[in-house]
C-alpha cells in the first residue's frame, strides 16, 4: 500500500466530491434537517430522554441518502473517462478504491456529527445512558461504512450513475427487509435465523441496544472487505 | 526506450491488437496511423498499463507498463479531465500524484503554465475554458512530470486549424529529449510532425517506415496508407 498516494488521492476525492461540489452541501444539510426533524417529532410523541427513536431511523434513511452520495465516485470517472487518467498514474487499484471510501466515509460521519446537538438536548432533558449512545454511534459508522462500500461497488459496475443508484438502494432494501420480523416471522425457525443474520440491521440493533457482539463487528468488517474487493476486480475487469 | 514484441490483445473473441512489435526511441515521433476501430487507441492502452496484453512484452526503459508509470506522459482519446478542478489544482494534483517534490512541483508548474500560455486561466474552473484551452491543460498535465515517454490519443481532433498547427509545434519541440507516439488519421498531421509511421489495420501492423524513406522512394503517405486500409 502506497500511503503517499492513497493520501494525494483522499484528499482529492475530498475536495473534489464533497468541497467544491454542491452535493456534499445539500447531502449534508437534507441529511441533518431530516434526522432532527424525526427525532423532535418522536421526542415530544414519547416523552422520553432517548436517542433510540433516532437511531432505529438511521438504517431505512441512510440507505437512500449513503447511494446517493456513491452512486458518482467511479460512474463519473468512466462516464467522463477520467478512470483511464487515474488508472495510469503511479498508484494501484487498491489505492484508488480506498481513498473513494475513506473520503466517502469521513464525509458521512462528519455529517452525522451535525446530529450531536440532539445527544445535547437529550443530555439537558434527562438522563441517557451514554455507554448504549456511544455504541450506537459506533454501529451507525460501521452501518455508513458497509452502506459506502456496497455503493461504490455497484458505483464500479456501470458508467451511469442512476444504474449505480437504484442498484445500490435495490440491494440494501432486499437487506433491510430480510431483516424485518414481519418477513422473518413466515420462515422456519432456522432458515428465519441465518438470514436475519445476514441482515445488516440485525447486527447494527445490537449496538443500539448497548452491545458490542464480537460476531457483528466480524459481520461489518467481512462485509466492508468483500465489497472494496469486489469494486477492486471490477477495476481490474476492464480487460475484458 | 519503449520495446513492444508480439503484442496481442482479445475482448472476447474479436482480436483488437495481433501480434504487432515495434520501438521507440527518445528524439523521435513515431506516428500511428490507421482507421477508426484499427487498434490504435488499445496498443495506446497497452503500452500505459491501462490494458494488459494476452500476449506479449512491453518494457519502457527495462520496466513492465505498470512499474513504469512515471515514466510516461499520456493524453487518452478525447482528453478527459476533471472539470470542476481549475487547471492549477488539476495540474497539481497530478503533479503529487507522480511524487514530484514541492519544489521541483513548482518548477514544472511554472515550466508547463509558460510553455503552453495557460496563466490567464489558471483560477477558472476547467469547464469554463474553450477547447483549446482544455487540450492546453491536457498537454500540461501529461507533461508535468517531465516523462520520458509521451503518448497521445488523437491530440488535435476537434481543434481548430490554428490549434492544430500550435499543437503540432508543441509536439516537434517535445521529441528534443522524449520519445514521443501520436495516434493520428490526418496524413497531413503525420507528415509535419512525425519522423517515422505505423500504419495499423485490423490489429496488424501494415506498414512501418521511415518519412525520410517514402520521400527517397517517392512514395505518397497518402496512397501507402488507402493502399494498405482499404476494405
């Protein structure tokens, strides 16, 4: 791993992506109005000093923000034939598709960060227990992470950023739906079981609920590799 | 400089570069001609790395494309380039990303911002600037590093004739100290700027002389070339 160039390339992809262009603003300003909209409104309706209401929102409204924000890194560059530019310069796949999700990542947790005011409030009201927040906090990460990693994959497949777009939300919805009890509840018991585990948001419930399953934090970090893997054998498919 | 041997390249099953070898030195421009679709564009992508041969040997300088990217300077066809970049951010990242010092960044900045008349546009977004201007800061970009090997991918389709003579110009005062490889179907273009041509067909190389030759011969470029590609 060449860190010189997988340090020149995040701060491009940054820059490029998140800073100069208006997608980054509007990404993070829908984003931070929407979470804070929801979570008042469920406050108020509880009554209670909780950030779980908002926290179980995360899963569902992520996953239409987070393709969103990839559907472009790879699309673009091919739409635009800047791939072949990239491509050719002194660095290796690896690099290129680490520095697109890390920029990707550090983004998304910066925009989540515009919903600490609510841990505030929540704080000011009543007493939350802050050890179950802070693994929330660390599940959503890894729930962004996998999000990200998925769409810059399915972003590697087309030169069309609606392709990598709808592909994207299609197969974290299959997800999130396997994991729903309504759906689990009309299969056996085994077969009901394995596939929750494969459900993301079974595993991320885990940290909402203040637990750190060592075999979710396995779940999260296979998934991540798999897919960064994946995009880096579709780059490399461009021979055939 | 540039070694090519046997060089093969399949998509599937359409053979898109057969076999072909050739060289290239520095102090020359080697020219290749051939229609749409010959196989100019991959033996271009062979030669950078971006494509990888079935068969075949590329080595620049003694290294494999991959290992010699630093080495070699390339316009892709149709020169893509990031437009919300302005041409100095664009011209700096490259220059980072081919692990040129700050200092000598600088050095080559101000070398390529003079040579190719780009500092009245240096703070405007690329994709304000006229064609021109954008192939300008192609040539700049692939000229950062100071390569050894130059590669180009149709440099003048689409400018203008004034553009195209002071691309031209650019490219004779490159082959100084580079070995320099254009693809090109103006003849015109191939005979101002190029000392010897390729002349690519289905894959294969047709034809491969020297201009100083044709013109001892009194052979027409011209009529080698629809002799050699004609269907």
């Amino acid at each position: 791993m060449d860190k010189k160039s997988l340090l020149t390339l995040f701060k491009k992809e940054v820059y490029y992506n998140y800073l100069i262009s208006p997608l980054g603003y509007i990404f993070a300003a829908l984003f931070s109005v929407i979470s804070i909209w929801l979570f008042i409104q469920d406050l108020f309706l509880i009554n209670q000093a909780s950030l779980s209401p908002l926290f179980s929102l995360f899963p569902f409204l992520l996953l239409f923000f987070l393709p969103a924000i990839t559907m472009n890194l790879f699309a673009e560059e091919k739409k635009s034939k800047t791939w072949e530019i990239l491509l050719t310069l002194p660095t290796g796949e690896k690099e290129i598709v680490l520095s697109k999700f890390l920029s990707a990542l550090v983004f998304a947790i910066f925009s989540m960060l515009m919903t600490i005011p609510l841990v505030v409030v929540v704080g000011i009201l009543g007493t939350p227990d802050w050890g179950t927040i802070i693994s929330s906090y660390l599940g959503v990460i890894l729930l962004i992470a996998c999000y990200i990693s998925l769409g810059i994959f399915f972003s590697s497949l087309t030169k069309n950023p609606i392709v990598s777009f709808l592909g994207s939300i299609s197969f974290l919805l299959v997800n999130f739906f396997l994991g729903q009890e309504n759906t689990l509840s009309r299969l056996p018991v085994f077969l009901a079981k394995i596939i929750s585990y494969l459900g993301l948001t079974f595993h991320y419930n885990s940290f909402t609920q203040g637990r750190i399953p060592i075999y979710s934090l396995v779940f999260f970090v296979s998934w991540i590799f798999i897919f960064l893997w994946l995009t880096i054998v579709s780059l490399k498919s461009r021979d055939y | 400089m540039l070694q090519v041997r046997n060089l093969t390249k399949k998509f599937g099953s359409i053979t898109a570069v057969n076999k072909i070898s050739f060289e290239a030195k520095v102090g020359e421009v080697v020219g290749f001609l051939g229609p749409n679709g010959a196989g100019k564009t991959t033996t271009m992508r062979l030669v950078t790395g971006f494509l990888t041969p079935n068969e075949g040997k590329i080595t620049i300088s003694g290294l494999p494309p991959r290992e010699a990217h630093h080495l070699v300077g390339y316009l892709p066809e149709d020169n893509p380039l990031y437009y919300q970049f302005t041409p100095l951010e664009y011209l700096r990242f490259i220059g980072e990303m081919n692990r040129l010092s700050q200092t000598r960044l600088e050095k080559r900045l101000d070398y390529v911002i003079r040579n190719f008349n780009i500092g009245q546009v240096l703070s405007q977004t690329i994709e304000t600037l006229s064609r021109g201007f954008r192939q300008r800061v192609g040539l700049a970009a692939t000229l950062i590093h100071d390569p050894k090997l130059v590669l180009m991918d149709e440099p003048t389709n689409g400018l203008d004739p004034n553009q195209q003579l002071e691309i031209r110009k650019i490219i004779k005062k490159l082959a100084k100290d580079k070995a320099v490889i254009l693809s090109t179907h103006f003849l015109a273009e191939a005979k101002s700027v190029c000392d010897r041509v390729i002349i690519i067909h289905h894959g294969n190389i047709a034809a491969e002389e020297k201009l100083t030759n044709l013109k001892q011969k009194r052979q027409s470029l011209v009529k080698l070339f629809s002799k050699l590609t004609k269907e």
